[in-house]
C-alpha cells in the first residue's frame, strides 16, 4: 500500500458506560484533521507532510474510518515491530471498535466517528488516565511541495487509509486534540519500528573461523577461496623463476653459441618474475581485505547498505551476488516504476536512490517525535547485531 503512519489525538473527556454489556461508548470523535506536520525519515532527515483536504476527505479515506479496531496502544509482533491489525491478530489486539458512521466536520477540519471500547482492562486503563488516541493508517507519499493553510511542506500524503485506533498514554499533538479534537503526527519512541535482528554464520580460512552475517557468507568465502588460490599461483610462479635463473647460470658459462639460448632464458626469467610479482601484490591486495580493521570495515559497510536498502527493496530482497548499484537500481525499478538506467552514472543513479529515503515515495516508514534525536544508523544496527552475536547473540 505504501508508507504507515500513526497520527494521535487526545484525551476521552465524553464517554458513556453501557448498563446492560458494560462497554465504553464515545460519540463524535475527532480521528484525524487536515494540517502540516513533521516527520523523521530513516535516514534520520525531517520533512514536513501535509494531509490536505482534497486527500484526506476524499471518500475513500473517509470510509476506510468506518468499522476499524480500537487496540490498546498500537499492536507489535514477537520482535517488538509495529505492525497493522487484521483478521489473523484482531483477536489478540481488538479491544474494541469504530462505527460505521464516519463524517467529515467542515468547521473543525476533521473527520469525527463514534468508538466502543469493549475490554475490560483497557477501559480501567482509561478510568485512571489513559486517554489519547494514535491511529495507526497506511498511505503513499506525493514528494510535491506546496503550502497548505500558509504552511509550507515538502510532501503530501496521498491514499490515506486507517487500519485502527489505539488508546496510548501519550499523543503526538499533545493535550490540544482528545477525543474531542485532533492530534498531531510524530511518532512516539516507543511506537517506533525497531530493527531486526541480524543472523550470523562463520566461515573458515587459514587465518581462523570469522563471523559474518548470513546473507554475506557467500560472498566471503568466494573471497577467502580467491586468496587461497592466488597462494597457490604465487608458489607455481616463484618456482618456474627459480627454475629459470638457474639454467641461466648454467648458460652464461657455456660460450658464444649459447649467448641467445641465455637471452631468451632471461628474457621468459625476465617475464615470470613480472608475473610472480603482479601475482603477489595481488595476493598481499586479497590479504589485506580479510584482515583486520580493513576486513570489518567492509564487512560493516555492506551490512549498513543492505539493512537501510530492505527499507525500499523489502526483506525478502536476495542480495546474493549483487553490486550496489543493481541493488539501487532495483529500488529505483520497485518505488518509481521500470526504467532502463544503463547509460546513467553511478553519481545519477545513487542521486535518484538517495532521494527515496528523503520522499518515501511508495515506500514503508515510520515517522517519529519531531524531538527525537535518538534514531539508530544502519551502520550502528549493523555494528550492535554483530556485537550481540559474539557476546551470546541475547539482548
């Protein structure tokens, strides 16, 4: 569908006890408005999103209001990842729901409906203080800038669809919208979407066994097998030059007419010397690559590409044998339909990848408190999966 955002709204001020089901009813309340907000991208960078009215109070975002789930604070899997409510989990998230009767209020700029909250536990929870609203809703990114209201924005949400409401103990709008008003839209730290935990292997070279994560181990032990066999070339070669500096010494002391079977010796001694040579700067060059500072820092590299590239490309992508610029050119392919990007430069190309993470366009994020400062790197992903692995692999 495109990106997930969780949008808040305030208190539950108005609200009445059914007498025969003991189910919490509200009538009338502000889910959403119109209006421009920021969000924190995955790259950490911030835009300003608008939900504009012609988007927002379209029919088809209206209607997605109707009917919806009301969760106690917004639904996470077994690995802590915020997720959307459907028919596999509703029974274990829905504690409640919306109406079918969704409208838009001109006079408030917001689209209003009614909630039955049906859980026991969730209603005590709101009986002694928690009270604001964050729907959860799923949408794709228009990165057109414009102004809405005298505001400027960088992008527009477009294809707004709410997915349910959770009832939380903080909103991203503060105190001003409740469920009498509307909310703003950054999202709480702790409904943030946590990274994955990353698997690991090791794979073994003549140096000792390394650990390296799964997905790379391919690519490591093609490059610890180029190595070895560079090795193995470098002794062939060091012993065909020996072979033949010794029949030049035996040469040199045979007279006039062994003078050009003693050049021509030289000249293929001369020869395999500069291949052995060539073969061992290429062997130190492979070395260099597996050891040290050197061989972590690539290995980290490519781990902190490949994490923040799954943000566009998914996690089920196969980078296996793939270069960076295949895998951008795949998340340019996947977010802005097919193009031929053969005769553009590396510089283009990345340019154009780059720009997906500052727009969103087609893609999932999760937007965050415009105060947060906190937001992990890829690279510091990376570098706490690896961390983790050789302390035990437990958090």
């Amino acid at each position: 569908m495109g990106a997930i955002r969780y949008e808040t709204t305030t208190p539950i001020d108005k609200f009445t006890i059914d007498p025969i089901t003991g189910f919490l009813h509200v009538k009338n309340v502000p889910i959403t408005c119109e209006g421009v907000r920021p969000y924190r991208q995955f790259d950490g960078q911030r835009i300003q999103e608008a939900k504009t009215p012609e988007e927002l109070f379209s029919a088809a975002t209206v209607d997605s209001a109707n009917n919806k789930p009301i969760t106690d604070g917004h639904p996470t899997d077994a690995n802590g990842n915020t997720i959307m409510v459907n028919r596999d989990n509703s029974q274990q998230f829905m504690k409640g729901f919306m109406s079918d009767h969704a409208r838009v209020d001109k006079a408030t700029k917001t689209i209003r409906n009614d909630l039955t909250i049906t859980d026991s536990k969730l209603i005590n929870k709101i009986g002694h203080g928690k009270q604001e609203l964050s729907i959860g809703f799923q949408m794709q990114l228009d990165p057109t800038k414009g102004t809405l209201n005298g505001q400027a924005y960088d992008a527009k949400q477009t294809n707004i669809r709410i997915n349910h409401v959770a009832i939380v103990d903080r909103g991203r709008a503060g105190h001003s919208v409740r469920l009498t008003a509307d909310s703003a839209e950054e999202i709480p730290e702790d409904d943030e979407k946590k990274g994955e935990k990353m698997d690991f292997t090791k794979v073994h070279t003549k140096q000792g066994d390394i650990s390296v994560a799964v997905e790379d181990a391919d690519k490591l032990t093609k490059l610890v097998g180029d190595a070895d066999d560079s090795n193995s070339k470098l002794e062939k070669l060091i012993a065909e030059r020996d072979k033949l500096n010794s029949q030049i010494k035996e040469l040199q002391g045979s007279g006039d007419k062994n003078k050009k079977e003693a050049a021509d010796a030289k000249k293929k001694a001369d020869e395999a010397n500069s291949r052995a040579n060539s073969a061992e700067e290429e062997n130190k060059k492979l070395k260099s690559q597996l050891a040290g500072d050197a061989f972590e820092d690539r290995i980290n590299k490519t781990l902190a590409f490949r994490e923040r590239a799954k943000k566009v490309v998914g996690d089920s992508y196969d980078f296996a044998g793939k270069s960076e610029r295949e895998v951008e050119e795949a998340a340019l392919n996947k977010n802005l339909g097919e193009h031929d990007y053969s005769d553009k430069s590396d510089d283009f190309v990345s340019g154009l990848y780059e720009g997906l993470f500052s727009t969103n366009a087609g893609g999932v994020s999760y937007g965050r408190t415009a105060g947060d400062s906190n937001e992990k790197t890829a690279v510091e992903k990376a570098l706490e999966a690896r961390q983790n692995l050789y302390e035990g692999g437990n958090e």
